[in-house]
C-alpha cells in the first residue's frame, strides 16, 4: 500500500518533535499529506464543569490551553515547512482523545503516534492512544520509540513473522517500505505454544508473497520452546541493526495481552526501534 496521506499524534510533551520529526521524514520520502492531531489528556472544560469553577479560573484555564494549542501548531506547521511537505493540515477535535485517534487514523494510510514512557506523568494516556489506534484505527501505525536518536526508517526492516492474519495484514501494509529498503529480515520463532502450525509458520509463503512483490528478504527461523518471542525478536531486530519492525498486533485479545502480558505488550513498552503494528 502507497502511503499518501499520514497522521502524527501532536501533544505539548517534550518527546513531541522527536515523533513530529519522524513524521515529517516519511511524508517527504513518500511525498505524503501529513495531517497533525492535536490531543492531550486535560479534561474538557465542559459548560457544566465550567459552570462551577470561577470566571477567572476558566478564563485562566482557556487561556493556557488556547497557548499550548497555538504554540503546538505553530511548531507542526515551522517543521512541516523546513521538511518541504507537499500538503500539511492541522486538527484539534473536541470530545474524547482515545475515541479521536481512532477515528481519524482510519482517514490516514498511517498514524504516527509515541511509545509510553514509564517515567512521563502522562504515560498511561499515550498507552491508552497507541492501543487505540492500532486496535480500531483499521490502519497500520507506528510507534515511535521514546528514546535514543532515530535517524533513517526503513533501510533495515525485521518483519516479526507468525502466520496469523494480523501479520499478513502488516506485511501487506508495509509493502511500500519494504520495497525501498536495502535488508529485510522476516524472523519466525517456534514455542510450544505453536503446537499444530506449519513448520517455520509458513515463512516459505511469506518469502514468495514477497518475491512477488520485488522484495528479496532474508527468511530465518527459531525453535524454541520456551523463548519469550517478545524479547528474543527484540534482540534478533537489535541484532541486525535494523531500524524498522514490523509486526501483527494482539493476535490474542487486548484483555489477554494486558492480563497476562503478551508480545504486543512487550514490542510497545520495550522496542528502542520504530514499530509498525497492525491488527
């Protein structure tokens, strides 16, 4: 899938133009629309909660609100400039964020948003957003790791293999950059929790899939029956320097995941490397 039009999640955090710098690279790379969405967790000051706080604290309230809001597009639209995009637009939607990133990921080819870091007051909200958008956005996104110089996205992709649908969807969402990459990886690993799949999850079928497509990858495969594939993908990505990942997401239920942890959850909190997800 061509990407033409890209969303960013926009906020007042310091971790911002890391993700808005990003955003901006890819969208000049695949000469994108880049449309920035402005959503942070302040409660809305609704006209009954207005209602009961003094005038001068709502004024006060919508005064510093309105300047976090001017200040962040004018930073979307100075950055935006100085990467030369083709076409930029700017959104502030009212009502629930969660619900927001949702709705307008599904307008985009892909949505851009941040990976939680522990240590941000505002960690739990940027989790709530990134599982949002990747569970019913109904596009591919990506997460931006919180840390460490991201430079170039896409020159070695390590696609996270398991034959479920959600990774076959990644991989047809990543088409686009795996065409123009110089390494792709395609790594599946075999657990005794793989009992009754094909030998190797099917890797034969991906590589054809994507020989079809013009993309030489290089397929490997683990057995292992007690690996936390989370962590192990990790290091094999960290392993071959690769700069991309790309994955299906939640292959179990979100409720399993955030119960009993999962390779989605482990990916989204502890990847150094930009994720593309889908599900």
């Amino acid at each position: 899938m061509a990407f033409r039009s890209l969303l960013v999640h926009l906020d007042d955090g310091e971790r911002c133009s890391h993700r808005l710098g990003i955003a901006t690279r890819i969208a000049h790379e695949f000469t994108a629309q880049l449309v920035g969405v402005y959503l942070v967790p302040t409660p809305e000051l609704t006209p009954t909660i207005a209602a009961l706080l003094p005038e001068s604290v709502v004024k006060q309230r919508l005064r510093v609100t309105g300047e976090a809001q001017d200040l962040a597009e004018a930073r979307f639209c100075e950055t935006s400039q100085r990467a030369n995009l083709v076409a930029i637009e700017w959104r502030a939607p009212a009502g629930d964020p969660v619900d927001a990133i949702a709705a307008h990921t599904r307008g985009a080819d892909l949505a851009i948003v941040g990976q939680p870091h522990p240590g941000d007051f505002d960690a739990a909200f940027v989790g709530e957003l990134a599982n949002a958008a990747v569970l019913h956005g109904g596009r591919p996104v990506l997460i931006v790791p919180h840390s460490g110089a991201v430079g170039a996205v896409g020159k070695t992709v390590f696609v996270a293999w398991n034959d479920s649908k959600e990774s076959a969807r990644a991989v047809a969402d990543a088409l686009s950059v795996l065409a123009k990459a110089k390494q792709v990886i395609v790594m599946s690993i075999n657990t005794s929790d793989d009992e009754g799949r094909s030998e190797g999850h099917g890797v034969a079928h991906i590589d054809a899939y994507l020989r079809r497509h013009r993309v030489v990858a290089a397929v490997r495969h683990i057995d292992d029956a007690d690996a936390d594939v989370g962590e192990l993908l990790l290091a094999q990505a960290q392993g071959v320097g690769a700069d991309l990942m790309v994955m299906g997401a939640y292959g179990h239920t979100a409720f399993r995941e955030r119960m009993l942890g999962g390779v989605t959850r482990t990916i989204l909190t502890k990847a150094t490397m930009p994720v593309l997800m889908s599900h």
